[in-house]
C-alpha cells in the first residue's frame, strides 16, 4: 500500500497561496505525493478569486507575507463564509513569535505550521483536519437522511388519519348519488352525477395511495402466481384502455416461478406503473407489459415484469427522483406523487428491485422479485 492510498484525505483538494515559487514547488510537491489535489494561488488576490469561483476547497494553506491582500487577511475574509469544520485553515510562515500566533488563531486559522517544517509534520496536521471535516460532512449526511425519514414518518401518520377520515363521507356521497342515478330521468341530470361518481372515484384511489403510503405492517409471505396477479391488473384496466387509443400489448411468460410475497401488495404496483403509463402516452399510445423468469442462481430464478410505453420522455434530471415521496409532475388532482414511491417500498419488501429508463422512444419500468426473497424484509 503507498503513502498516498493510506492517507484518510487521498484525494482531497488543497489551496496553496504562496508567492515563492520555489517554496510553492516543493510543497506542491510533498502535497501530491500524499495524493491531494493542489492548486496554487501567487498571491491573495488569486486565493480569494478562486474561493470565489470555486467554493471553499478541503483545506486551504496559507503563507502569511503574500503580495497585495496577506495570507491573513485571506483567512480571515474565509472565515467569515465557512466555518472550521467546513474549511479547515493552515497558516505556514515564518512567523513563529507568540503575538503572529496568537493573530493567525485570531484571524480563524485551524492549525498554524512555522517555516521550516517538516514535510510528515505537515502531512500528519492536514491529515488530521480532513479526518475531522469528514467526520463531520458524514454526520451532517446522517442526520439530513435522519431529518428526511422523520419527515416521511410524520407525513404517514398525517396522511394515514386524514385518508381514514376521509373514507366515510366518500362513501356516503357515492352512495347517494347511486341511488339518485337510478331515480334521475332526465339525461343532463344523470350527467352531473356520472361526473360527482368519477370524481368521488379519484379521490378514492388517492385516499388508497395515502393509507398505503401510511401503512408499516411487512408484506405477507404466502405463494403468490405473478401471472395471475398481472392478469388480473390489466383486466381492470382492459376496458378503459380499449375504449381510449391506447394499443396494450401483453406477453406473459406461462413459465414464472411461484414466487413467495403479498399479492395484493404486487397488483397495487402492477396498477401504479401501468396507470402511469396510461397517463403517459394519453389518448393515443402503446402500452407493452411482458413478464418473464430469469436465472438468478443455479436452482433459483427471479420474476421480471416490464412496463413500456411510448409517451414522452422523462427529463434526465427529474428520473433520479421519480420514487421520491409526493414527486409529481402532474396537475391538480391527477397526481399524489406517492404512487412510485409505494411500489419501491413494497418491491423492496418482496426482496426485489424497481428500475425506471427513458428515452425518446419511450419508458421503461422494471420490476425484479426473486422467487425466494432473503429474510427478514428489507424495510425503507
Ligand atoms: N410511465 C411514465 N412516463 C413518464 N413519466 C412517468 C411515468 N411514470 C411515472 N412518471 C413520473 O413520475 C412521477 C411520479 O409518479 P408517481 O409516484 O406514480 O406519482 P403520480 O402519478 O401521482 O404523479 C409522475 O408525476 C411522472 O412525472
Ligand atoms: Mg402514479
């Protein structure tokens, strides 16, 4: 193993201000072969330009006589926009009487390394500054991801009271208007209320996604024909379709394995994606599902389903966060922004894996569910 790979911060950007450059090359050149990264700045002019341009690099080395703006004044104008953990400061001078120490510490240095030093010295002090600020970058990722699922928890709970409540008076107002459909004569009438049916109809399956998405019980592990689960989602939607000018093509291997999981949970997927695609491709479009088994290991195969279909491509930038809860890009009460989210949550639990592709000629998801998922569930 070198040097460089045993180092904590290999690969760590370094900006040097120094205006020697015979002192700027052998720095330089103690720095790379530790395997940081080096920029070096002439003066500080240069220094607070590229902190400009650039942001705050890992660690910033300063000699303190610098040409113009001194490497002091430098750190200090740092300080003033990343704190120490953000951006450690080393300050390498000459000056190493107890007054220009206790200025550097003054003016937000971290570490401060008179001139001559020793090369492991230095080494060992940047080292021991990037340990710090990367324990720290990791802690701050920790608790934004801590931050996010408190977030999604509350949000359940939220969602899963409300969407309870809201199941009685739907019901109440569908059943109503039922009776009253069977009474109205007159056509216009009988319109109005096909219309309070269809819109009572939409908020039922939102209520659905919310007390889905609210729901923590594990998926069930009983034998489960995946055929059969997606035969069954696409009859649901065989008639709407037929109807529009959606072409749906399906081709269903006869040979899945029986795999072990919910089969309510996975028609809720199969309906999530295959609604999207509908809505993708709108009036008039091509829905393809096929279904096949695939080896997974020598006695064991997985079951894959995909989804295609030719509407417009989903933006590169907005694919990563696509099962990302209450993402939507649709308008009003056509989209929750939980349906995607639900799928990953529940393939997850059957062990398997949810993919989305897009391109020009169209989009693709991918639904993996190994016959066997490993125990205990995967939980997200
Ligand atoms: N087949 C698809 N084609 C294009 N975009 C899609 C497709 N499926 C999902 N999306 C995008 O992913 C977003 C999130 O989907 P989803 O979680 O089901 O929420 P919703 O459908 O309520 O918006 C959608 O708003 C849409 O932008
Ligand atoms: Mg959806």
């Amino acid at each position: 193993m070198s040097d460089a790979e045993r180092l904590a911060g290999a690969g760590a950007h370094l900006l040097l201000a120094e205006d020697d450059p015979s002192a700027a090359r052998v720095l330089r050149m103690i720095l790379e072969h530790s395997g940081y990264r080096v920029t070096v700045a002439p003066d500080g002019e240069t220094a607070l330009r590229i902190l400009d341009e650039q942001g705050p690099p890992d660690l910033l080395l300063l000699d303190w006589m610098l040409p113009g703006i001194s490497g002091l004044e430098v750190c200090h104008s740092a300080r003033q926009r990343w704190d120490a953990l953000r951006l450690p400061i080393l300050m390498v001078t000459a000056r190493t009487d107890p007054e220009s120490i206790y200025a550097a510490f003054d003016a937000g240095a971290s570490d401060y390394v008179g001139k001559p030093f020793r090369g492991a010295e230095l080494r060992a002090r940047i080292e021991s500054h990037l340990r710090t600020q990367r324990l720290w970058a990791e802690r701050q990722e920790m608790e934004e991801h801590l931050a996010e699922r408190d977030k999604i928890f509350t949000l359940g709970l939220l969602a899963g009271g409300v969407a309870h409540d809201l199941n009685n008076p739907l019901a109440v107002i569908s059943g109503h208007a039922q009776v009253l459909q069977r009474r109205v004569q007159d056509p216009q009438t009988a319109e109005h209320l096909a219309e309070i049916l269809a819109a009572v109809d939409r908020c039922a399956h939102i209520v659905a996604d919310m007390l889905n998405f609210a729901r923590r019980h594990p998926a069930e592990r009983i034998p489960v024909d995946v055929a059969q689960v997606l035969h069954a989602t696409l009859g649901m939607r065989t008639r709407k379709l037929a109807t529009g000018g959606v072409d749906l093509q399906v081709d269903v291997a006869d040979d899945l394995p029986i795999i072990s999981g919910d089969g309510h949970q996975l028609q809720q997927v199969f309906l999530n994606i295959l609604v999207n695609a509908e809505q993708a491709v709108g009036e008039r479009g091509t829905v393809r599902v096929t279904a096949r088994a695939v080896p997974a290991s020598a006695d064991d195969r997985d079951v894959v389903v995909e989804f295609w279909n030719d509407g417009p491509r989903i933006p590169p930038e907005l694919l990563p966060r696509i099962f990302d809860p209450l993402f939507t890009t649709k308008a009003g009460e056509e989209g929750t922004g939980l349906g995607l989210f639900i799928c990953r949550r529940i393939v997850r639990e059957h062990g398997g894996t949810v993919e989305a592709r897009s391109n020009a000629e169209g989009t693709t998801f991918t639904v993996c569910i190994p016959a066997h998922p490993p125990a205990p569930p995967a939980r997200s």
